[in-house]
C-alpha cells in the first residue's frame, strides 16, 4: 500500500527519490543564530530514515527584523552558512534532498519577546494591523494585548529591502548546496500578512483586491527565481489559519483563493505546502478537499499535504501545536487521498520529530514509537 509513497517526483531540475517530506518545524537551537553540530545531526538522523526530503526549520533572512527568537538559525553569515552545508552535504550522503524555509515574521516579530534588541525598530505590517482582538491563540499571556496597537505601514523602500533579502537569502542557499528553496507565507507571517485581507488595508499596487495582495508574494518569488536560476525548484507554504487567529481564513471559497494564487503561479511556484492542523480536514463547503487539493485543482501545480500525519487528534484546543496527542497509524487515508490525485507529496511533522526512523518503520510494519510530547522541546 505504500507505492506511491515510494514512488519519485520531479519539481523542475530535481528528482526526490519518493513523496514523503519532513515538514519545517522551528527548533530554536540555533546558538547565536548558527546551526551546530546538535543541529546538522538532528537533520542527518532524518535523512538516514529515508525521508526524500528535508525542509528545514524556518530560518532567518538577513534583515533587521526578520525573526526574533535568537535560537532561530540565520542563513547568512560565514559560520551559519558553513552550518548550514555541513548539514546539506550529509543528508545528501543519505540520499535526502535539502530545501531551507526562508523566514520573515512580519506583524508576528516581537510579540512574544524573546529578548533581542528591539530599541528603534517595528515589526513590519502591510497596513500597520497586527490581528483581529478576538482571534482563537495560543501566545504568552499579554502577547496579543501588546500587538494590537497599531504602527505605521510598510514603506516602499521597507518593501523593497525585505525583497531583497529574501533574494539574497535564496542565493545563499545555493551556496551552500541546497536542491531548492522554501519559502514560509503562512499562519500570519510577513507574505501571508500581506495576502489576508484583514491585515492588508492597502490600496496601492500591493493591496486592493486579491491579485493586489498577491503582489508582495509574487515579487518575493520573482527574487528568488531570479537567485536560483531556472532549474531549482520554489516551494511556498500556504495556510488558512493565522497566529493572530486559528479561526481565520485566507479565501473563503475556492473563487477567492484562485485569485490570490494565480499570481503565485505565474511568479514561478513549483510546489504549495499548504498547511492545516490535520490532513482530513476539508476547508470549503460541499467537498471533502482539503487545501493541498484544492490548490492542486485550482492552479495545476504540484501540492504537499502536512497535518497530524501518524498522531491522533488529541483532545487539546484548536491549536497549531496539540501536545496532548498520540501516535496513530493514520496513514491509510492519507494515501488514499494521493492515489485519487489530491496532492504529490506527504509531509510528516512532530512524528518525525518524536522518531527519525518513523518513515522505516512504517515500511517495515514495524509499530510506531508512542508520542512523547516532551520530544517537540529537545533534539532527538
């Protein structure tokens, strides 16, 4: 029954020896912003579990207020980079493809304060609007009390640098090595802050309507594009539900969220990881699609499903991240659904944090190891 998770995938110039994906998951273990030898082995013990591919954990471009938590590694700078092919050239050795997720928190920056310098600096927002008062969280006690004061809105020259160093970034990870390049625009983040009407008032070139709000995404892909060259493959995680509010919705029905990918597409996205909290979960009325399906069927491209892969559906809130599940053999469904064409490619999360060697005991029949939640706050 695991066929077609064994069978390989072209995305451009890049081969993936089969469809199953470790999905980004922020780790914080990035000292000083560099990647360590904890780090580069964390990754490796994945790629020797056989996964085709590696998105790493979101990690920093180089901009003043990309990211704020001061474990979340750079991908820039002599050591990180050197970091950073350390851990690409031995998940090659195991035959593992490498994408680094390319991270800009937008109006998510210092919510939390994780203690990096903040003295002259704001998050950037597109129209000054961090998020509705009311939205379902899972934030620090006060993090959304301190949000909701409004700043000033992106400039175009601020628009501009942010651009460009997702550009740089891209070409970095070429430099190190890396098959192809991911780009996070999901769960309320800079470029998915720009595509959420609710956070994206503007009326210039960069809002307005659905392909307005496209426009920000579209340019940052366009940069990469033309980092990367023609034959790496762009990958863009997409999401219905924000940090700000686990209840929103980037479309509200199948019209709307063509609009807002269309110019994706046409910028050179080759694959949408789109995000939900559970792979079953249908998003619009009258379909049992979930959101890598229904991108598939809107924009032709290439989709990757990501959602509670191998873990029950707990009993915890309605939250990105549910410690109080356990592991479950889910799996059957989940192929069914690529069988039938839904999406090309399975991502697994937390159960490959838990176990490396989750994607060979599943082929094996071997039983999976039980859920230890305490597992999403070490390296195994």
């Amino acid at each position: 029954m695991y066929e077609i998770l064994q069978t390989p995938l072209s995305l451009r110039g890049l081969t993936l020896p089969n469809r199953v994906v470790m999905s980004p998951m922020s780790r914080y273990f990035g000292t000083g912003g560099v990647p360590g030898e904890d780090v580069v082995a964390y990754y490796e013990r994945r790629a020797a579990g056989g996964v085709g591919l590696i998105v790493t954990e979101a990690v920093r471009i180089d901009h003043p207020v990309a990211t704020d938590n001061p474990g979340i590694p750079h991908l820039y700078g002599e050591t990180a980079l050197a970091g950073w092919r350390a851990m690409v050239d031995r998940c090659h050795a195991h035959g593992s493809a490498v994408m680094p997720q390319l991270w800009h928190q937008g109006p998510m920056w210092n919510v939390e304060h994780f203690g990096e310098e903040r003295a002259g600096r704001r998050a950037m927002r597109p129209s000054g609007i961090w998020g509705p008062d009311d939205g379902v969280v899972s934030l620090r006690p006060g993090a959304r009390e301190r949000s909701l004061h409004p700043t000033e809105a992106m400039t175009e020259e601020e628009i501009a640098d942010v651009i460009a160093a997702y550009g740089q970034a891209a070409a970095n990870a070429m430099a190190i090595g890396a098959d192809g390049v991911a780009i996070h625009g999901a769960h309320g983040y800079l470029i998915d802050s720009f595509l959420w009407a609710f956070t994206n008032r503007r009326t210039d070139r960069w809002g307005g309507d659905h392909a307005g709000r496209a426009t920000f995404g579209a340019e940052v892909v366009r940069a990469i594009r033309a980092a990367i060259g023609p034959d790496r493959p762009i990958m863009l995680r997409i999401s219905q539900f924000k940090m700000q509010d686990y209840k929103a919705r980037l479309a509200e029905n199948p019209g709307e969220l063509e609009l807002l990918l269309g110019p994706l597409v046409e910028a050179g996205v080759d694959v949408f990881d789109c995000s939900q909290r559970f792979f079953d979960t249908p998003i619009f009325e009258g379909s049992d699609l979930n959101l890598a399906g229904w991108v598939k069927q809107l924009t032709g491209v290439a989709t990757m499903s990501v959602g509670g892969v191998g873990l029950d559906k707990g009993a915890g809130q309605a939250r990105h991240i549910d410690a109080t599940q356990g592991a479950a053999n889910n799996i059957a469904p989940a192929i069914a659904r690529m069988e039938r064409g839904e999406f090309d490619l399975l991502a697994v999360g937390r159960s490959l944090l838990n176990d490396p060697d989750w994607y060979r005991r599943l082929l094996s029949g071997e039983p999976f190891l039980p859920f230890d939640p305490a597992n999403l706050q070490r390296l195994t």
